[in-house]
C-alpha cells in the first residue's frame, strides 16, 4: 500500500483506523551509557501508516501500554522502534527489555495528536522531560527535513549518564542553522557545561511568536508546570500540544 507523509492533516488523523496486529520482538539495545533507557524494535509484517509523534499500544496480559514510535513512518519499513524506560517491576517496560527476540507482541496502532503542525507556522519549539523525547524525536526530525522549519529543542534528564541520541541530534544542528537544541539536567556531574535546572527554568530563553507551536511531552508535572508558564507569556492553549507519559 502507498501512504505519503509529505502532506497530513487533522483530517486524516480523526480517518486512521487503528490496526490490530501481531509484531515481533526484532532487536533490542541500550540507549544510554547508564542503562536507564533502552531501544527496541518491533517488526510487523507488513509497513503500517502512522504520523511522526504518534504512538502504539502493546496488549499484554489483556493490559494496554503506549509506546511512542521513535522513527519516521515509511512506505518501505516494517520496523517501529521503541524507546523505553526501565522501570522496576514494571510489566510492560520489563517484558520489552527481556523477551526473546522473535517472541510475538499484540500490538494497536497508531493512537495520538502530537504531531507536526508544519502547515500552520514554522516555528516549533518541544521540550521533553526523560523518555518524553520518544515521541519528539520523530518530530523534531520530520520538521528539521521540511525547509524553512525554526525548530528548538529542550530536554531534561536528570544525570548525564542517561543522555543518548546526542550524535542525531548534533547532526541535525550542524547540518541546519535552523534546528537549536540544549539538554538541560537536574543532577548534573562537575564537568557538565551545559545548562542546569529543570526545562521550566529554561523555556523563557527560547524565542515565540504568536504563531509558534509548542511539543511538550513528559510528566504530567511538567506538563502542568509548563502550561502556567506558557499562559502568562500569551500563548495560546491551542498553541500547545501535549502528550502525558505518567503522573
Ligand atoms: C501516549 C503515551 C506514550 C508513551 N510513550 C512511552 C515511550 O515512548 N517510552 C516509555 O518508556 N514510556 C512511554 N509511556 C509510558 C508507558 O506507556 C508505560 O506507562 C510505562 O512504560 C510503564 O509501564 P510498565 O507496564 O512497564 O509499568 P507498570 O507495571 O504500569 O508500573 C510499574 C511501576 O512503575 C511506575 N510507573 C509507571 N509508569 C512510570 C513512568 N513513566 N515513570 C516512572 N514510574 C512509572 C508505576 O507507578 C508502578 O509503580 C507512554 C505513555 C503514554 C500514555
């Protein structure tokens, strides 16, 4: 089947159809040198249409959790690869970082709003707080392949040793002078020289104007936090696009 995603719509998100399918477990890595996140990819049989930002759901023991989808959709590919993050004890977290490889997961997709508004400004600023960056990867790099895209990208982590995807996104920044990013950390070592403090102490740097859209994917703390930050500076709430993680 021939999908494009060089032009999408709030028309064609509301007509997606999620699809039930099987998948299975194609590879898996670490992400960062401190073991808290890994990468896995899941391989379907056949390539499934999705927008960048969206996520999956996996169906396990008839509970359903949310993955976002961390690349780019493609006509040609049958892998969607996850990012996620260890947790202990966690069902779905533990299962994705110790199945076998080639054991079969139900999967349903694709589910979610957070997606590129490339059609109404060209201004994007996301801030993501830890795995939230999952989901804005996919965006970041969807809207970094568009000309003429402003994209600003704020992370926070809390160490340094749980930074990864650093040498994409120093691609895309060498490569455009329109694509900025910082990482911001909470709990930084001596030698850390870039920028401390949760994104809340940092989102004020970052220049708006009226038409930008603002990508905030995290917890819902932050996300709180950002929205009251946001609507004293006048953006608008249908500015704002979120995805909520956890509590
Ligand atoms: C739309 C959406 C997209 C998501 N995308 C991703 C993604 O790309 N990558 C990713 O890693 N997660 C993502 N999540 C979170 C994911 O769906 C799961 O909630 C998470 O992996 C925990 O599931 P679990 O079954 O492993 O843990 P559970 O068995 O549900 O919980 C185990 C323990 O961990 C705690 N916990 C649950 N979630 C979190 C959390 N996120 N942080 C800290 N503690 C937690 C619980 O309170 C519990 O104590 C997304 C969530 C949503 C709603």
């Amino acid at each position: 089947m021939q999908h494009s995603i060089d032009v999408f719509t709030d028309y064609q998100i509301h007509v997606q159809k999620p699809i039930h399918t099987i998948a299975r477990l194609a590879w898996r890595r670490n992400a960062d040198p401190g073991g808290k996140y890994f990468e896995v990819a899941l391989e379907l049989e056949h390539p499934v249409f999705y927008l960048p930002g969206q996520y999956l759901n996996i169906v396990l023991d008839g509970q359903r959790r949310s993955y976002s989808i961390t690349n780019l959709p493609d006509t040609a590919t049958t892998q969607l690869i996850l990012l996620v993050e260890r947790l202990d004890g966690g069902l779905a977290s533990s299962f994705l970082d110790s199945a076998a490889i080639g054991t079969p997961v139900e999967v349903v997709l694709p589910f979610g709003r957070l997606v590129p508004q490339a059609e109404k400004t060209h201004r994007h600023i996301l801030v993501a707080t830890g795995s939230g960056i999952a989901s804005l990867r996919p965006i970041a790099e969807w809207l970094y392949k568009q000309d003429g895209q402003l994209i600003a990208l704020l992370w926070g982590l809390r160490h340094r040793t749980n930074i990864f995807w650093q040498d994409v996104f120093d691609t895309f920044a060498a490569d455009s002078d329109k694509f900025r990013y910082a990482i911001t950390l909470t709990q930084p070592d001596d030698d850390w020289r870039g920028l401390v403090g949760r994104v809340t102490d940092h989102i004020t740097d970052i220049p708006f104007d009226p038409e930008s859209y603002f990508y905030l994917c995290g917890g819902k703390a932050m996300l709180d936090d950002m929205r009251a930050i946001l609507k004293v500076r006048g953006v608008s709430a249908s500015h704002i696009l979120t995805e909520q993680f956890h509590i």
